[in-house]
C-alpha cells in the first residue's frame, strides 16, 4: 500500500498536513518541494540538510493574518514565536507578512532587528532576564513582557527617574491543563513562567504608583502541540476577566496576547484544528466576554511558531549503516541523529518518513531509524516501513521546521547542518552548515597546558 503523505490536501491551513503544500513527484517519481528535486539538493548542499518551502510559510501565515481580519472585528497583531525556528531570512519573510516577533534572548532580539523586522512588532519574553537583554529592549523601545517580580527589580534599577516609562505586558499563568507533553505545558499553575492569577492584582495595585512602567496589556500562553480548542476558549474568557480587573484600576491595557500553541500533523493519525477554527474560537470568546463587561476590544495578539513553520520544513538525511537483527529488529542509520533533531529523544516526538527515489512504491520492511551519535537513544522513528534501502540512498523526514534547527546541538562535536529555502524551483541558501574546525574556534588552551609534553 503506497502512503499518503497528504501532499497538499488542505491548502489554506498547513499545519493539517503531513508535507509541504508543493510537495510533488517528478516523472521518475523523485520527490520535489517548491519546484527543486531533492536528491539534487542533498547532492548539492549535502546531508543532514534542513530545507524549508516558503509557500506553506507564506500560506500559514495568510492564514492566520486573514481568520484574524475575518473573525475579530478589533484590530489584532500574529507575531511569530521565533524559539521555533530563528533566522533572518525568517524574520525578514514574517516582516513583509504583516507579522511580529516573539524573542527570548538578545540572540533572538538581534535576529530581528537585522532581520528587518520593525521594533514597535517585537516582544521580549523569558523567566530570567539577563541585565543586557532588557537594556537592549529599552534602547529599542521594545515592549517587554513582565514574568516575575525580578523583572520588574531590574527594570526598576535601569529605567531614569526623568526618563519615558517602559511599555510592558504581564504574564499570567491561568491554570490550564491541556493533553500535551508535560515538558510544554506552561499554562498550569504548577509551572516556571508568569504570575498566579492569585497575584496578578496585587502586582497591577503595586505598579499604579510606578511612573517608570506603563502596562500596556496582558500575556498567557498555555502550552504547545495542542489539539483540543476549549482551552484556548477557557483561556480567552479568564484573560478578559484580567483586562477588566486591570482597567477598573486604571490600567490603560490595550493589548491581549493569547500565545500560541496549535498543534501540527506530525504523523497520519494526527488531527489537529486548522488555524481558522483556532482564531474564530478564540476571537468570537472575546467578543463575547467584552460585550457582557461592555469593554471595548483589546488588540489581539497571538503567538504562533510551529503551526507556522512546522510543515513547510523537512530534513533530508542519507542513509549508511544497517544491522539486522534475526527476528528482532533491523537498524538503519542516517548520518544525522539528535543532534539536528532533538526532539524524538527529549518528547518522545513521532515522525514520517519515507525515501526520496522510491516515494511512491510499496513498502515491504519495517525498520528503526537511527542516528550516528553515541547514544542508545538516539532513535529517530520506531519501526519505520520503507522499500528495500541500501546505504546512500536519500531519505526525507517530514515536519521538521520547528524546533529542529533551533534545539540542535553539537553532540559529539557534529557540525549543524545547512538550511535550504525553496521557491519557485529556485534553492537559497540561509544558514551555512557549520564546518567541523569551526567547532574549536571557541576552545582555549592555557600556555601551562601546552607545555606539558
């Protein structure tokens, strides 16, 4: 039976497929994404290669820039939670979408600000803010968003007595629960990130007496790879709740931020919601809740990462050792492994995959996908069906544009790999692959070591 890899079967909400919207067979059956066959870019740029289709991008961002116009009459702001996958061509291709940028680091914040993106578009978010990270937010003039009472200490220290206030938003932690891995659960109470609702309103009385600082909204985001919609409609109606809290005590709060969190097909079982019914649930429970306080509507800001850039992305690996188990089981190894995808090891993370050349034919064999690092973990995919392999062939990874690159590692000293942006049958190049001699750059040897010998 030949899979379905769902090339393209739902054209306006990417994350519902398992590939790329341009995912094709040429004549021969080899793979194409965006208009380039991919046996020629592995030949080309080499493996591990992550390649990502700017199309299914570009269409998920449509996507959620236009259920936002449809759905809530307010004004709305997506920004793009750059932990997903960080680079400036990113930034420059959400920049020209309309969108903003979610950062946590300086690393991130300057990803932005030389990746075009506008500064009044960036937030900077994070439990534990270092001194040059919020200093570099203040000299852009970069909302800040206000996790802990730390935050505001240091912010406290650095902001002039004379000076114009910084614009913040404060996160809540809502006390919702929903069925994802535990690791990615940030909205329970139980969790590292934002205030307790219990202490949300003693902080807005404290910070009524602080000029330095002006709340300019509120922030909550529950978790990732979601697939149910009622928490985010919970979520909705207890942050508007907050807003109301926050404005009787005369807070100028113009801004919701409801984070992000919707999931993405990983594998032929997954389901998850499409953007627009993830937007019209939580735009039409605003609404709904405002018109019952007779507030007038926030702006509405949301923060998704994977569900944009999760399936315009894949990894392409070749294939190399193969040992068989008698009645047991068969390993086949990529010349990849957690390093490039940490995932699968750290959550468990389920993929699909399948062989460039051989795409379309039946599959005879179950093997298990492994990776070339020293670790017994570093399992890709459990009992993977694929036709009869042989070492060098080139093998797609399916979904890998979120938290691939950006979790990657050096495990092993492997170099990260290259990352190839398709359009239009044209392959550019936006992150180099990193060179093994230039894994030592950072390596310092005392002189009373290298006199030892």
């Amino acid at each position: 039976m030949t899979q379905n890899y769902g090339f393209g079967t739902c054209l306006d909400s990417p994350n519902k497929n398992l590939a790329p919207l341009v995912t094709t067979l040429d004549r021969e059956g080899q793979l194409e994404i965006g208009g380039c066959c991919l046996t020629a870019l592995a030949n080309q740029y080499g493996t591990p290669l992550y390649v990502l289709d700017e199309l299914t991008l570009r269409t998920a961002c449509k996507a959620y820039r236009d259920s936002l116009i449809e759905f809530y009459p307010g004004i709305s702001l997506p920004l793009y939670a750059s932990k997903a996958n960080s680079c400036r061509a990113l930034s420059y291709i959400l920049a020209s979408e309309g969108f903003g940028w979610d950062a946590v680091s300086s690393g991130e914040l300057l990803t932005a600000l030389e990746g075009n993106m506008p500064t009044q578009r960036i937030l900077l978010h994070g439990n534990n803010k270092s001194l040059h990270e919020l200093n570099l937010a203040l000299k852009h003039r970069i909302t800040i968003v206000i996790d802990n009472v730390y935050d505001l200490q240091m912010l406290a220290q650095l902001i002039p007595n004379n000076g114009p206030p910084a614009s913040v938003m404060l996160r809540v932690t809502p006390g919702i629960e929903c069925h994802t891995h535990e690791y990615i659960r940030t909205g329970r109470l139980n969790s590292k990130f934002g205030f307790n609702l219990n202490e949300i309103e003693d902080i807005l009385r404290w910070l009524i007496g602080c000029p330095w600082i002006q709340v300019t909204g509120l922030h909550a985001h529950i978790g990732s790879q979601i697939f149910e919609l009622q928490p985010h409609h919970d979520l909705a109606r207890i942050m508007i709740d907050m807003i109301k809290l926050a404005r009787s005590m005369g807070h100028p709060l113009v801004d919701l931020n409801i984070g992000g969190g919707l999931g993405i097909r990983y594998t032929e079982s997954d389901c998850p919601p499409s953007i627009q019914s993830w937007i019209k649930t939580i735009a039409k429970t605003i609404v709904l809740k405002c018109k019952e306080y007779n507030l007038r509507l926030p702006r509405l800001l949301c923060e998704p990462g994977r569900s944009l850039v999760g399936t315009a992305g894949i990894t392409l690996y070749t294939l190399g050792s193969r040992k068989e188990i008698t009645g047991i089981k068969t390993y086949v190894s990529v010349d990849g492994g957690m390093s490039d995808n940490p995932r699968r090891i750290t959550y468990k993370s389920n993929y699909t995959a399948c062989l460039v050349n051989q795409a379309n034919l039946d599959y005879q064999k179950n093997i298990t996908l492994v990776g070339k690092h020293c670790e017994s973990g570093d399992v890709l995919i459990e009992d993977l069906s694929l036709p009869i392999s042989k070492p060098g062939d080139i093998l797609i990874v399916f979904g890998t544009g979120a938290y691939n690159m950006s979790m990657s590692s050096n495990y092993n000293r492997v170099p990260r790999p290259s990352t190839i942006l398709v359009a239009s049958s044209k392959a550019d190049l936006i992150q180099l692959r990193e060179q093994p001699d230039e894994l030592l750059y950072h390596d310092v040897v005392p002189p009373r070591l290298s006199t030892l010998y």
